[in-house]
C-alpha cells in the first residue's frame, strides 16, 4: 500500500484571504486592461507584429510579474525570429521559512523536481452577439463576473500562477521549483510553442532545473489553467481534451457570377455541390461522423468518471448553453439538444468526432444579394477529433475524402489545414488524487470533479509525451456560460479565486 502523504502545511483559509485581496485589489484591474487589448491569435491577425498588441499584453504580463518582487524569481520574455513572444519564468525550491509564517513550519529537503505553469496572452476573434452593453474590448465587472474577450481563456493564468506561487511564499511553505510558460499562439493551435519548447529543453541550466529538459527542469507537475469547470461549486480536474483538424473546403464552378434565371437549372449551385461533398463526411440526419477511423473507443476509467459527473450535473450539462427560444401558444418553445441523457452528452463532446461550420465565403449580403447564381462556396471547417485519434493522419483522409471525385466534375479543395492531435490524462498518483480532494474540500466544500474538455490544448499532448511521468492539473474557470470564443465570454472572478488558492495548496503537496 502507499504510505499517505502528510497534509501539506498550507493554512488554507489564511492563503484564500491573502489571494482574494490581491485579486481585488490588483488582478483584476490588470485582466480589466488586458481584456481591453486585442491581442488577436496569429491566424486572426496577420499583421499581429506590426500591430504590437501581442508584444504589449506580455510587456505588461512581465512588468507586474517583475513588480510582485516573488523571492528568487528571473523572468525572461523570449523571442525566435519570426516567431510570436513567451513569457518564461523561473522560482527555485524552497525548504521553507520560519520568516513571514503564520504558525511555525517544519524545514524539510527542496524538491529536485519542477512544477510547470501553463497559460496563454492572444485571443479569438470578436464574434458577433454581444450584450449592448458589452464587447469584446470593453471590459465590464459586473456580480463577480469580468466580462470581455480573453479574460478567462486565459489572460488571467499569468497573473494566478503569480498570485499561487507568493501565498506559498507569504507562509513560508516549503515547495518545488516551478517554472512558467506562457505562449501567445495557442488560439492559432501553438505553432509557434514547440520551437520554444526545444529550445527550452536544450539549454543548458544552473543545476536546479536537471537535465532532464534542460531549464524546464524535471518537471513532476503540470499545471495548465486553460480549462473548464463543470460548474462553480468545486474543484474540476481536465480529464481529456479533444484534438482538432481544420481547413478551408471550397466548391468551385463558375468563373464569375451569372443570372440564376438564366443559368439555373444547367448550372449547378455551388451550395449542393458542396453539401453533397459534406454528407461524405457525415450524417446529417445525426451529426454522426461516417469515417470509423475518425472514431475511438472510450477508455473504461473514463466512462466511470463521466456517470459521476453526470450524477453531480444532470441536465445542466446541456442546459448552460443559450437555446434559442420563442413563445409558442402562450408557452416558451426551446431548441434541443442532440441529446438530453447527461452520460451521453458528456461523451458527445469529448469522446466523438464533430464537425463545425465557423465561417463561409462567398456569398454576399443580403441587401446585395441580387438573383445571381453564386461561382463558389466556401467553408471554413472545425473538425473536434476523439482524444485517442491521430490529428494528423485524419487531415489526411479527410483532404482525400472531400477532394477526390468532385460531382459534376467541379474544382473542391481542402487547404489550409492545420491539426493538433487530442490528450488523454494519465493515471492519477495517490498523493495527486489526494491532494486535489483536500484543496477542493478546504476551498468549496465539496470532492474534485472529473470531466472531460470538448476543446484542444495543443500543448498536453506535448508534454505529456516530454515528461510520461508527470501529473498532470489542467483545470480552468470556463463553467456554465462563460462563452469562451463567443459573445459575452465572462471571467468568474470568486471561481478564479478559489482555483487560485487551490492551485497552491496542490503545489505544496508535491512530493
């Protein structure tokens, strides 16, 4: 049996005090600024460079790192040729400290292991829909609630970490080295991360790191704050996240625009054409993908896990999100789900392939929209993958699938693609579990959830290939309606301050 490891000697309700009255008085006003900045993803913003807004929201994320004065702390903001900005940041182990505690604490070795931070500076786009009164960069506080774009997916992960990191400090906690990395192409699928990362790896370091990855150090612990939360009542733990493949698919057939009255009929639209292509794909009928090797099998552990969440959940799991509605005879008529039966809708949007349409071109609007047959269609295709599938290979067969023997002979490409295969956790250590059971009960009073993410963290399965030892805390502040990529995307402040504290007591926990 494995010897229970000790609780850690964090005092939880003196380290949630200290870091709610810096999120109040601080980190807040520092997300507020970095919300109003629109610090687009490369892929959003093809002159990102020349706009300067990636550059500033890291100035400004490094000054106030520089200004929290942690203990020991270098910090570095890292530039390749070409290449958008990170913001890396380095914390040697502590033995612990007598000075600054609030109760005596017990001295014991530094850890030779790492704990690595995660989170990211760029953004999606504006969206459309957004409250009258709000907007993407005009940030708005509002019930605990922080609205704007980016704020939590995950502008906020920079300044947390810091905050985690000085309520260790502020006690006089023993804790391992921990390092930052905060990138600024991860809504672009983190092109721009792995050359940093090698470069990271293959760097020399001063002895505290190891050699195991160069300045990254032997890292033990990954904690990535750029997740989702069942609901905001307890500490949820990222159990997956889905892999995507997307591209431009365009249907060609014409050279120009002609008169569908006089052309209709002989000439066929671009639209059937291309939905003729998609039902290749899939079942429309169902939404179900046809290609099996776009499919996996869900592993056991986590159909366990996704009927325990389904039983803490129930329908909320579908009824957080803004169905359209309209009275009908006197009553209020919603859109459905594909699904109302919480197990299998947890698995819907983790565990199967699902294909989005997120944007399109060529057709015009609608007060220009004159009777004219339209030369193309085009579509910009979300393809969300199974964690066990192979992004790679899929973008592949899916180039052949809609490519080969267009109907009536007509021009469909698939460009642009780009991939990032899918994630799934590996097994929790004791002491893991443990310590993430004991920061959810101190800090919301209820057990860790477990849940799988429909999204792509292009970086876990990165890392978790880099270090198969390490566990692995990826978690979030994105719970019921926090819209993130959407309109009205919200940050939950007491959320993030809870998730905060939590992150620290874990931290101390590593043995």
């Amino acid at each position: 049996m494995n010897a229970r490891v000790p609780q850690s000697e964090l005092n939880a309700a003196q380290a949630l005090n200290q870091i709610s009255r810096q999120w109040d008085g601080d980190i807040v006003r520092q997300i507020t600024d970095y919300i109003a900045i629109p610090a687009k993803s490369p892929m959003f913003d093809a002159d990102w460079a020349a706009h300067g807004y990636i550059d500033t929201v890291v100035r400004n994320a490094a000054d106030w790192v520089a200004l929290q004065k942690v203990e020991g702390l270098t910090l570095e903001v890292m530039r390749l040729e070409g290449r958008t900005p990170v913001l890396f940041f380095e914390v040697p182990a502590s033995n612990g400290s007598m000075s600054g505690a609030a109760t005596p604490t017990q001295r014991k070795p530094p850890s030779t292991q790492t704990v690595l931070m995660y989170g990211h500076l760029d953004k999606q786009p504006e969206f459309t829909g957004w409250r009258n009164d709000l907007g993407p960069w005009t940030p708005k506080y509002e019930d605990g609630k922080l609205y704007g774009r980016g704020g939590a997916d995950d502008g906020y992960a920079v300044y947390a970490s810091i905050a985690a990191i000085q309520a260790l400090k502020a006690q006089g906690v023993a804790h391992p080295r921990i390092v930052g990395l905060i990138e600024t192409s991860e809504e672009s699928g983190s092109p721009d991360l792995l050359p940093y990362v090698d470069a990271l790896r293959a760097a020399g370091s001063n002895g505290a790191g190891g050699r195991t990855g160069g300045r990254l150090g032997d890292v033990a612990l990954v904690i990535c704050l750029d997740s989702g939360a069942g609901n905001y009542d307890q500490l949820w733990l990222t159990s997956s996240l889905r892999g995507m493949a997307s591209g431009v698919l365009k249907v060609e057939i014409l050279t120009e625009g002609v008169h569908s009255g006089d052309a209709s009929g002989l000439v066929p639209s671009s639209f059937r054409i291309m939905r003729q292509v998609l039902d290749r794909l899939e079942d429309s009928a169902t939404g179900r993908l046809l290609p099996a090797s776009f499919h996996c099998e869900v592993p056991a552990d986590r159909l366990v896990q996704a009927q325990a969440t389904a039983a803490i959940l129930g329908d909320e799991i579908h009824k957080r999100f803004p169905w359209a509605h309209y009275d009908c005879g006197g009553s209020t008529t919603f859109a459905l789900p594909v699904t109302t039966d919480p197990v299998q809708a947890l698995l819907n949007r983790t565990w199967s392939p699902t294909l989005s349409v997120t944007g399109a071109e060529g057709f015009p609007d609608f007060k220009n929209a004159g009777n004219v047959l339209r030369p193309y269609t085009a579509f910009k295709l979300s393809l969300r993958l199974p964690p066990l599938v192979e992004a790679a290979a899929a973008v592949q067969e899916l180039k052949t699938l809609l490519e080969d023997n267009a109907p009536y002979q007509a021009r469909v490409t698939f460009e642009g693609a780009s991939s990032a295969t899918g994630w799934n956790a590996p097994g929790t250590a004791p002491w893991f579990e443990q310590a993430l059971n004991e920061a959810s009960q101190a800090h919301f009073g209820a057990s860790c959830g477990h849940i799988g993410q429909g999204g792509t963290i292009p970086l876990m399965n990165l890392l978790s290939k880099g270090f198969p030892t390490a566990q692995m805390m990826v978690c979030g502040v994105l719970g019921p309606r926090s819209n993130a990529h959407g309109p009205n995307e919200f940050l939950h402040v007491p959320y993030a301050k809870k998730l905060t504290a939590a992150v620290a007591h874990v931290m101390a926990q590593l043995p």
